[in-house]
C-alpha cells in the first residue's frame, strides 16, 4: 500500500459527464436577461454558443455522454494519475494521508484542456468557422488553441495586456497551435476602445478580454465565443477528474476528509469536487475547501448577487459572488485567479455552507509552492499553490489520520518569472482594499 501513484487505464476514462444540478436540494438561480430582466432563454445565448453547449449549460440531465471523439483526444493524457505525497507528509510530519489529482500532465500543462476539446469539437459539428476567446495568464489561450488546432478552426484569443506583456511564453504556444492573440484592451472591438478612451494605459482584466471577445462572436455568425471556466457547461466537462480520481480512491479504499483545490472561475474546483457533493450530504463532516488570493477575494470578501460576466455589461446577469464586474486586479499580483466572479454553481454552493472558502498572500503561497516542489519535485502553477497552501495548514493541524485530496490544476513550468520575483524577494502582498470592494459593488446592476 505505498504506492506513489494511482493509475487508471484508458478504457476508465469516464463515459459521461456529471452534473450536479439535479441532485442538488435547491434550485440554481437562473440567468438573466439584462434587458428583459426575466429568466435568459435557451436560444438567447445561441448567438455566441453552439447548440449543445446551450443545452448542457441548462441540462436536468445527471449524466451527460462524452462524445467518443472527445474521449479519443482525453486519451492523449487521461486517465490522469493521483499521487500520494509521501515526500511532503513525511517532511510536514503529518498525520494526514494527501493526495492529488495531477491535471498538469496535459499536453498545455493544465486542466483546460479538458473542456477547451469538448468545446472545439461541439462548434466544429455546428458549422462554426472561428472561436473568439479571453485568456489572463495564457493557459486557457493555450488550451484553446490546440483544440482549435485538432479539429481545425481558427482562434483568436484576446490576452489582457499586462499578461501579454509579461508571459510570453504561452503566446508562444498559442502561436504554435495557429492561434492569433490580441493584447486586450485592443482598438479592434467598441468595448476595448471605450476603455482605451477613459484610460489608455489601462493594463486590461479578464471582464475586458471578455467584453471583448463576446462582442466580436455575436457580430459574426460563424465565430463563436467559447469559455474557460464560471458556466455550468465548463464545470461540467471538468467532471472526469473527480469522476477518476473517486475510482481511485475507491482503489486504495480511501474517502476524502477534505477535498481542496483553487478558485479562478471555479472550474478546477467543480471539476474535482462536484462529483463528492452527493458524499456531502450523506457525510456532513466531509470539508470541502475553495483557495483564493487576497487580491481577488470573490468568496471570502464578494457579495452573491446578480453581476454582468463582463465589463463592457454584454453578458447576461448571473447570481454569483462578485467583486463588481469593473473590478481591476492590481498588475502587481503574481499568482493567477483574477476574475471578478465565480462560478454561479461554486456560488450557490458557498451561499449554502456546502463549501467553505480561505484566501491567503501571495507570498505565503509561493512559499508553500516551494515546500511542494523540494518535497514532490514538481513545481505547481501559481493558481495551483494556493491550494497546496491550504493543504499544507489543513495536514500541519491534522491530530488524527486523516486523508486530503486536492486538485493539483497544473504546473508552474511557464510561471518561473514568477517564482524568480519570489526568490528575489521582489514579491509584495496585495489585499485587494475593502474600500474599493465596496466602491465597485455599487455598481452593480438593479433588477
Ligand atoms: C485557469 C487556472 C486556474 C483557475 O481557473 P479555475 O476555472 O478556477 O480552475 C487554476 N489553476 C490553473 C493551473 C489554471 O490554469
């Protein structure tokens, strides 16, 4: 029973998607139109989504079938492996067994992947000719453009421009798999000239690359706008790394005590830890725990009202915790996870006490990313340290034997300027104030 890693082989990728939705004990609050101010209809959003995905972003349906075309590609690195981290408990001397889901072996480094090919693959069979997308740090960018790449359609990616600027490495990989980025905000769209107006040094935020790309895939009708975390669709898709990991548990005889893992938009959280929701109730003293910096507080700091998704107030409203979709992060904040929402599903989640949520430093963060690196040898994305920080608290307190599992969404390889800044002690905490949460939550829309 000391293995290092648990693995699946390829015939134990999961056949379907879970959704939560119809086991959950409420209803989720719908979307909502703006405009009308009434519940969103399905064919609203099919101006800038295929079909499918309208009907999976709506769906009743528990499990939803992987098309064997997607499978085929989640085979080039699924099923992922779920390591024990014998070498980090050992060091921590915790009485804890960890674990984690290592979604970093994918091709782009991350868990993106596994719905930017789910999401190619259903506007390829609709007859869509181009995606339009957002990226902040570049790894959904990047996800979405190799499988824009696989299934042959063209994409354009609107990067914010301080990321642009600074990561330019996963621009040379959305160069490779034939992407065309655009440093956000840009001229080319109304949305990116209104902001370049009230401020041409503006540094960009993912709600501006958002508002942007949105604009440009409900002007065109054969590109579209695809997503890479926040809607139920996305969550979804990521499903199959809770779905594997729980075969693997099961393989060891293990539960999980804890489940950890990030919160950006909510989709590598959902992803591992929709599936155990169910558990949850059964099993009140099951902790299920959402990481997020200081500098962009959603959870711990945001309010769970209706919001735009976007800056621009192009999308629907959404009830999710926010703070303001005019919030800026700070350019200063090394570590990923900036948008100013959350998904609607992690949301509901957090506003019922299934989930709880912490946010730490960005420092404390690196520094338990370095601990996990000496200890594990693979060094994590900034995003995916602030789970292992939580981790590392949650295994120091641990008084009994008991078992974590987190979600480890990716690794730090195109990051290292970062950890540079950290180990020359150029890192400087950022708590995004109170005073201008509160300013930008004025501006939230009335219904
Ligand atoms: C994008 C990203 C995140 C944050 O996004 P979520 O949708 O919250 O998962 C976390 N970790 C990594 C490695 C990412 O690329």
């Amino acid at each position: 029973m000391d293995d290092y890693k648990i693995l699946l082989s390829e015939k134990e990728i999961p056949q379907s998607w879970y959704n939560l939705v119809p086991d959950l004990p409420f209803r989720l609050p719908p979307p909502i139109n703006p405009v009308t101010g009434k519940p969103l209809q399905a064919d609203e959003l099919r101006t800038i989504f295929p079909k499918s995905l309208v009907e999976q972003e709506m769906s009743e349906e528990r499990w939803i079938e992987i098309p064997f075309e997607v499978r085929d590609i989640l085979r080039l690195w699924r099923p992922t492996p779920l390591r024990r981290a014998r070498r980090l408990e050992k060091y921590l001397k915790t009485k804890a067994r960890i674990y984690y889901k290592d979604e970093s072996v994918s091709p782009t480094g991350s868990h993106k992947l596994n719905t930017a090919i789910a999401q190619a693959y259903y506007n390829k069979k609709e007859g869509i000719k181009r995606l339009a997308t957002e990226t902040g740090a570049g790894q959904w960018g990047a996800a979405l453009s190799f499988a824009c790449n696989v299934f042959s359609l063209k994409c354009r990616v609107y990067m914010v421009k301080v990321s642009y600027h600074q990561k330019p490495f996963r621009k040379s990989l959305m160069r490779i798999w034939g992407a065309e980025i655009i440093a956000s905000p840009s001229k080319l769209t109304a949305s990116g000239r209104k902001i370049l107006k009230e401020d041409p040094n503006c540094h960009g935020s993912l709600g501006i690359a958002i508002s942007e790309a949105v604009e440009e895939a409900a002007k065109d009708k054969t590109t579209n706008y695809a997503l890479g975390s926040v809607l139920n669709h996305v969550l979804l898709h990521q499903t199959v790394i809770g779905l594997e990991a729980k075969k693997q548990l099961k393989l060891l005889d293990e539960e999980p005590d804890f489940l950890i893992a990030c919160v950006g938009g909510g989709s590598n959280f959902g992803g591992l830890i929709l599936p155990f929701v169910k558990d949850k109730f059964k099993n009140p003293g099951l902790r299920i725990i959402a990481v997020e910096p200081f500098a962009c507080p959603s959870l711990t700091k945001g309010k769970y009202e209706y919001d735009f998704g976007d800056t621009a107030s192009l999308t629907p409203l959404i009830k999710m915790f926010t703070l303001g979709h005019r919030y800026i992060p700070p350019a200063i904040h090394a570590g990923g996870l900036r948008y100013h929402g959350c998904s609607p599903l992690v949301s509901a989640l957090q506003d019922k006490d299934i989930i709880e949520a912490v946010a730490y430093n960005q420092i404390e963060v690196f520094k338990a990313a370095e601990i996990f690196a000496k200890a594990e040898g693979i060094v994590p994305a900034p995003e995916t340290a602030h789970a292992v920080k939580a981790v590392i608290e949650v295994a120091k307190r641990a008084k009994k034997s008991q078992c974590i599992l987190f979600n480890f969404s990716g690794h730090g390889f195109l990051d290292l300027a970062s950890y540079d800044k950290f180990l020359n002690g150029e890192l400087v905490n950022h708590a995004h104030p109170i005073k201008e949460i509160k300013a930008a939550l004025k501006h939230l829309p009335k219904l």
